[in-house]
C-alpha cells in the first residue's frame, strides 16, 4: 500500500527556488555551481507563464523606466486611443489604484534619475551574463547578435526622444541614429512610414525564449536539479529551515528563493513582505515567416509594438494591461494590432498562427527587487516587468552573490525591498 500524502516524508533540499522562469532557472544554475542542492517549484515547468511570450530582446541598452516625467498627460492619451499599448482592465481597478499612485509619482524627475542609473547598471551587466549562460549550456544558436532598432513614424516624437538618447550617451550605451537610408540598410522590409531609427547596437536577441528555458531546465536537472511540478500554497518555519506546502507534498529547504513573478506577493505576506508587484499583462501574435522579413527585434515608438524573428515565426508584442491575477485575457487588444505590424513590416501577408497573454510582474519604478526577506534565509527575486528576459541572468549571478556573502558586482541598494518603506 503506497504511503498517504500526509505521512509522505518531505523531500529536503538546501534550496527551493519557487519559479522556473529565467529568473529563477538562472538562479538555479549558480547555486548547483556552489555544490548546494536545489528543487525548481513551478506549477506549469519551465517558462510556463511570462518568460515564454516575450519579444525576445536582451535589452542591454534600456535606460528608461515607463514612468517619467509627463507620464498623466501622457498616460491619459494613451487611454483616450484604443491603439496605444496601456490598457486598465476596469473590472479590478480597486486592487491596483495604490501602485497606480506609486508609479504615477516615480516618474518625478527627482526620482527617475536614480532610477535611470539603477536600470542602466543592471542591463550593462546582462549582456555577459547571458553570453556566459548561453556558452555554458551550448544554447549559443538561440541568443543572437543583432542589436534592437527603434523606429519613428512621426518626426515629433522622435524630436521628443533626444532627451531619452542624451541619457544613453551620458551612460556609455552603444548607438547609432539612422536616417531612412541607413534604415533601410539593416531592415529593408520596413514600411514606408518610417524614415528615423534608434539602433541599440550591443544589444542582443532571444530566438526563442521558451525553448532556452527549456534547455537550462533540463541542462540543470542533468546536473541534479531536483523538477517538481507542483503549486506551493505556503512557506512555513520549520526545523531551523522552511517547510513550502504543495499540491504535490511537501519540501524541506534550508533556504528559499521566491521568484514566482506575480505570484510572489502571497507566498511573502505572512513574514511580513508585502510588494507593490502587480500583474501589468503582455500579449503576442505569432505569424509565419516563409521569407526574411524582419532581421531583428524592432520597436515602433509610437505604438510601443515590438516585431521580433523567432525560430517558430514573427513574433508581435504589445499592451501593458493593468489587471489582477486569474483574470480572462482580452485577446481583442493584441488582435486589433494585426494591422499595425502589417505597416510596420508589409511583407506580413499572412494571418497570426497563435496567441498568447501572460503576467508581467511590474514595480512602479520599474526596477527589480532583488533582496533577503529581513531576518530570514527567504530570498526575492521578483518585480522585473518588461525585462525578466533582459535581467533574468545577471539577476541569477548577483541573487547568488547576495547568497554566499560575496560583493555583489554592481550595488544592490536600488533594488532591495527597503526602498518600499
């Protein structure tokens, strides 16, 4: 007779990381290069909710938080224009209204130059912590080196983003401003409508995000990484260690990372943790790519819409969609999009093969948390928003750093919890 659930002996292990995203994979991998034991707690695997759907730029060059100054007007246009990419998902408004306040007053200049620092010294570090992580799990045929191009459709707002290219310049980011000419040169598909660009030259691109999560799982549980699929429910003190409650039994762990994303709240609440991390929901359409028609991830200024190559196809990203957890998606946001992507780059005639909706977990500053829960062996990663698949990797090396006691190479200050009072 097999033992019931209750008197199951609970798997031990020196470390549970809650999340198998990139985060919490990256994570993983340096903590298995310490000698420690680790269990990867994820309900649906490896990249089963956000870092799957992403657009796929390793964003090395990114600077900018979404809150700046100018943000209400702005914002509030964005509202009035069914095709801007903020959306509020009304039906829940109540349960983000106070980290709308927050993100509205981050974008004070007072507040969002610190922040800026903060994101450009994050983001530098990623570049060499994906290309190391790349190397080592011999996934270098997904990660290419195609830079990010920003293209305008308007020359008002491109007039407008010189302060935004001053910051990078002032940062030491590595770009190149392109007259239509020049443009055309690296993506010769573009529409006609776009005659000015930005091109991120450093920065990277994820052929296919869910497929590198993949092979880090498995590279990690080949190397005695211990998979459960299972939904934790509680992380509870005890025997000098943690107990997490699962669907699936329970774990004993020494430590614990939790880099559940949006999910994270719940699971710190009870030691006294509460996070302004919401759900802010991204979506994607797939579409076939017989032929080349987009070389590289490409942003639309205007519509903040990104165009991306993937193994499978084209990828097209857009909408932040405030919402709250287990909410339906609002497929008809991205769909209506479909005629956008097709100026952007005309030579997408066919229709979109797939969609998809995940859960951004977003700050209202914009920067990560990064940081040991006060007064216990609980670690977060969490909070990344728009660029989990930027600075899941550097997140891993320096959330390691923080665990073994070592200087953590760049300052982990903007990033800690103490920053939320």
């Amino acid at each position: 007779m097999s033992a019931s659930p209750s008197s199951t002996p609970p798997r031990t292990t020196d470390v549970a990381v809650i999340g198998s995203g990139i985060v919490g994979l990256s994570t993983a991998h340096h903590l298995l290069d310490r000698g420690l034991s680790c269990t990867l707690i994820d309900a649906k695997g490896p990249a089963g909710e956000t870092s799957f759907g992403n657009a796929g730029s390793i964003s090395v060059g990114n600077v900018m938080p979404q809150s700046t100054p100018g943000i209400v007007m702005k914002a509030l246009r964005m509202l009035a224009n069914p095709l801007a990419p903020l959306k509020l998902d009304w039906g829940v408004s109540p349960s983000y209204a106070r980290w709308l306040l927050q993100f509205l007053d981050q974008g004070r200049m007072e507040h969002v130059l610190p922040i800026i620092d903060a994101l450009s010294a994050i983001n530098t570090a990623s570049r060499s912590a994906w290309l190391e992580l790349g190397e080592r799990i011999r996934a270098q045929d997904l990660i290419a080196h195609t830079g990010y191009l920003h293209v305008y459709s308007e020359e008002a707002s491109f007039a407008k983003g010189e302060w935004e290219r001053g910051l990078m310049r002032d940062r030491g980011v590595a770009f190149d401003v392109l007259d239509a000419g020049q443009l055309r040169e690296l993506e010769p598909g573009i529409g006609t409508a776009f005659q000015r660009a930005v091109f991120q030259r450093e920065s990277l691109a994820m052929r296919d995000p869910g497929d590198f999560c993949r092979r880090l799982f498995n590279h990690l549980s080949a190397r005695g990484a211990t998979p459960l699929i299972a939904s934790v429910s509680a992380i509870l003190r005890q025997d000098g260690g943690y107990r997490l409650d699962t669907d699936h039994g329970a774990v004993h762990a020494g430590r614990v990372v939790v880099a559940a994303g949006a999910w994270s709240n719940a699971l710190l609440r009870p030691f006294g943790v509460k996070i302004p991390v919401i759900p802010a929901r991204g979506y994607h359409l797939m579409y076939p790519q017989k032929d080349v028609i987009v070389r590289r991830p490409t942003l639309w200024a205007e519509r903040y819409m990104v165009v991306s190559p993937m193994q499978s196809g084209i990828r097209m990203t857009s909408i932040k969609e405030l919402t709250a957890l287990g909410r339906d998606p609002h497929y008809h946001l991205i769909r209506r999009l479909d005629p956008e992507a097709r100026k952007l780059f005309p030579g997408i005639t066919a229709e979109p093969v797939s969609e998809w909706a995940g859960n951004r977990p977003c700050t209202p500053d914009s920067l990560p948390i990064i940081d040991r829960v006060p007064g216990e062996d609980i670690f977060v990663a969490t909070g990344h928003g728009h660029l989990g698949l930027t600075q899941g990797p550097i997140t891993g090396r320096l959330l390691d750093q923080m665990m073994a006691g070592e200087a953590t190479e760049i300052p982990m200050t903007p990033y800690g919890l103490a920053r939320f009072g």
